[in-house]
C-alpha cells in the first residue's frame, strides 16, 4: 500500500515517477491516432535539425572572426557572406524550434485533456464514502497542480532537456573533431559537474517545495470552506477565527518557501561558479593555442561561443529540473486518485433494472459505516407500489442511510435490497438510479443557468419539456419575471 497522503490521497512515491512517465509518454503516442504520431515524428525531426543548425552558428562565427583576421589578403564580401550566413543559421535555428513547438503542441494538450478527463471521471466513479471523508477543495487542488505539472513536465523533457542532452552530445563531438580530445572532455567535465550539482542540490530542496504544497493545499481547502460556509461563520461571529486557522497554513508556507528561497540562491551561486570554471579553463588552453600557433583567432571566438552557446539552456537544468520533480510530485499525488479502488462497481455483464411496479423490499438490512457504530440492524419493510412511506427518528437514526442505501451509494453488510425482485447489488447503478427521483434536503442548484438546472436530470431535452417542468413546479412565471429569463444564472450554491 501507497502511504496516504494529508489530503487522504495516496503518495506513490518516488519509485513510481517512471510509471508516471510512462503514462505520459502512451498518451504522447496515442493509438489510432495517425495524424498526432505524425506530429511527434515531424516534430522529432525538427528538433534535431534545429540543434545541428544551433551547433554549427559558432563554426561560421570562427570562420567570420578568421576572414576579418586576415582582411588585407581577403576580398570584404567573404567576411560579409559568412557573417549574412551566420545569421540566417541563428534564425532559421529558432524558427525551427517555435515550428516543432507549435507541431506538437495540439499532441501534448490532447494528452492532458485525456488524463485529466480519465482522473475526472474516475472521481465521479469512486463511492460516496470517499467524497465524504476527503475535503473539495484539496482535492481539486491536487487535479489542479496535477494537471499544470503534467503541462510544465511535457513543454520541458520535449523542449528543454532533450533538446540540451542532444547539443551536449553534438558540441563534445565538434570539439573533438574541430580541436583536440582535451577541449571536449574539459567540456563535458564541467557540464557533469553541473548536472550533478544541481540535482543533488535540487533534490535536498525537494522536501521544502512538498512543505509548501501541504501547506498550499491545507490553506486552500480551510479557504473554501469557510467561504462556503460564509453564512454560518457570520451567524457565530468566527470571522477572526478563520482568519487565524487560515494563518497558521499561510504561516507554515512562508516559513517553507523562504527556505526555498534560500537554498535556490545557493543552488544559483555554485552553478555560476562550476559554468565559470569551465569556461576559464577551455579559454585558457585556447588562449596558449593561438600563441603556440596551433589555433587562430576566430578557433578562440568559435570555443568561447560553442560554452557559452551550450551553458545557456544548461542554466535552466536547475529550475527545470526542480519543477520537473516538482511536477513528478504533483502527479503523483494525481495518479494516486487512479488509484483509488472503486468501493461500489457494477458486476461484470449486469443487466439494467426492469421497473414493473416499483416493489421496493428491505429483507433484514444491517448497516455501518464503521464496523464499531452500527447504523441499521435487521431492518424490514416494504413499500408497494402507490404507497407512500415516511421514516421518522432522531438525528443520526439512519434515515437519510436509508435512500443512500436504497441509490446504491453504499452496499449493505447483510440482508438485501430488492426493487420488484430484483436486488439492487445485481443491476447496473446507471439504470437503478434513472428509475428513481428524489427531492434532497437541501436545495442543490449548480453555478449555472435556470435551464440548464431545471435539465440536469435530463440535458437532452426540449425547451418545451423544461417549461413545462417549471409550470408544474410553478416557477416559470417567476423565471420569466426575470430580466435574462431561463438563462439567468442562478450562482455559487444556488
């Protein structure tokens, strides 16, 4: 078992970030889907033509640098033609790049609308039981960060960090051929030691950028509840109260995010200086190249460019690295959702429910939420078709369990439930819950339109069927007494 997490979502943990990427990466290849793998490919071949063409910019800066070094014994369109060139290749570099961007965005914004719509609707398949037992607003927090992680995940290993190993390869490879063996392992010495650093370092921060999620998540879900509960706060003058149980989380954030802060400016200092070191140290050995005469000037010029080229999107391996682990972090917590075991399913080929009469029957129910609080014990009736039924008690009786268990949003611990003989765990939900109305206690009304509320139990219906809905409910006069009629918006909570 995963353990659990604040929020009551199970952490997969670390071990679990290449299964996260490896969903990710089947979404970025989606079967059937021609036209979105053709997009990959193009975009894949894009990328490398992009980094070869970036790589050989400081080449046709040396020779420039070269051609104006020797001037007296050089025509002035030599030293210009090259420099035009080395142009052109700077923004046919970047033209390509913004082109692989917008080729593959339509494949990576698919992919997040599926998972996100894949953990959406798993939600809406979990039980009762679960909803009730986590709190909204750090649930939808999690789908939030999850989803703006997956996004910042995708843009950055297909745009960033593909991208940056691909030019390291290339640059270490053209120094050799260019130069000499020493020039690239210089190089790749110095990129080594930054990527370790920086993710060794990135890593020890990870533990405060997780505090300040909790303490995102904890602020956020107290501020949704409060809010939600605007009416009941003012009734008990709480208004001081919630504003300190809000503090406390916005407290512990500061407090983490000013670590993070600083442990970032010490991250930013030690890769200036290992970046620095590197650069002096293949400048040095070029410098006594040229005055040993083995190097020109523009071969000088051409190994300050190919480093400085190559430590550009190497700056940004910290940060993307950071929010990377940041993102894999967020995911995961989204994918514990998916995790999450679906507490009331449908038997596998059960049939929908054939409503005859409408025989309602509790043969000998037992019930709880908790096994050491028993809700309903051997409870028996039955109600016929045409009769109408009440169920009386005291609060925490069990009467609301009642309809709960009677919509199948729990399954009983013994006895049945049998609408005209059929029992209820047999049927598909679907069918057993379109066959009964109910009118809950409280008013429920979605942050929406008139019409759309007054359809929700049926969105495909007519115009004509939802007035004449609201004539039997009689409101439609009041509706249309308003200034925008059925497409008022009735606001949050109704």
């Amino acid at each position: 078992m995963s353990p659990p997490a604040k929020d009551g979502v199970p952490k997969l943990g670390l071990s679990r970030s290449w299964a996260v990427l490896r969903v990710v990466g089947l979404h970025l290849w989606p079967k059937g889907e021609t036209g979105l793998r053709t997009r990959v490919v193009v975009a894949l071949g894009l990328l490398i033509v992009a980094k070869v063409t970036t790589v050989y910019v400081p080449v046709l800066y040396k020779h420039a640098v070269d051609a104006l070094d020797g001037l007296a014994t050089q025509a002035v369109a030599v030293p210009v033609a090259l420099i035009l060139a080395y142009g052109v290749a700077r923004i046919l570099a970047q033209a390509l790049g913004e082109l692989r961007d917008a080729l593959f965005a339509p494949v990576s914004q698919r992919a997040i609308r599926d998972i996100a719509l894949e953990v959406f609707r798993h939600l809406h398949a979990l039980s009762l039981r679960f909803h009730l037992e986590r709190q909204t607003g750090g649930l939808s927090r999690v789908i939030e960060r999850g989803t703006s992680g997956m996004e910042f995940l995708i843009r950055f290993t297909t745009f960033n960090i593909v991208p940056t190993l691909l030019e390291i390869v290339l640059v270490g490879a053209v120094l050799w051929s260019l130069y000499d063996w020493r020039f690239s392992a210089v190089t790749l010495a110095a990129v080594a030691g930054y990527v370790v650093f920086s993710i060794a370092l990135s890593e020890w921060r990870i533990k405060f950028v997780r505090r300040m999620n909790d303490a995102d998540t904890e602020a956020n879900t107290k501020a949704i509840d409060s809010l939600l509960n605007y009416e009941t706060v003012k009734y008990f003058g709480n208004e001081g109260h919630e504003g300190r149980r809000f503090d406390v989380s916005r407290r512990r954030y500061e407090q983490a995010a000013i670590r993070s802060s600083r442990t970032l400016s010490m991250l930013n200092v030690g890769q200036g200086a290992i970046i620095s070191c590197g650069l002096v140290a293949v400048m040095v050995m070029a410098g006594y190249g040229v005055r040993a005469g083995t190097m020109t000037l523009g071969d000088f010029v051409a190994v300050n460019a190919f480093l400085i080229q190559l430590y550009q999107p190497l700056s940004m391996l910290g940060f993307a690295y950071r929010e990377i682990r940041n993102a894999l972090v967020n995911m995961e917590n989204m994918f514990g959702l998916l995790a999450v075991k679906t507490e009331i399913a449908d038997k596998p080929g059960a049939p929908a429910l054939q409503v005859r009469g409408g025989d309602i029957v509790f043969d000998h129910v037992d019930f709880h939420y908790e096994k050491s609080r028993p809700i309903l014990h051997d409870v028996s009736f039955r109600v016929a078709p045409g009769d109408t039924v009440a169920i009386v008690g005291s609060s925490g009786a069990g009467k609301s369990t009642v309809s709960r268990i009677l919509f199948r949003f729990y399954d009983v611990a013994a006895g049945s439930v049998r609408i005209d003989g059929q029992d209820i765990r047999g049927v598909t939900q679907a069918s057993l819950r379109a066959a009964i109305g109910v009118v809950p206690q409280d008013t429920v009304l979605f942050n929406d339109t008139i019409y759309y509320n007054i359809a929700y139990g049926r969105p495909d219906c007519t115009r004509e069927e939802v007035e004449q809905a609201a004539r039997l409910a009689r409101i439609h006069d009041f509706v249309m007494a308003l200034p925008q009629g059925y497409e008022a918006t009735v606001g949050e909570r109704g």
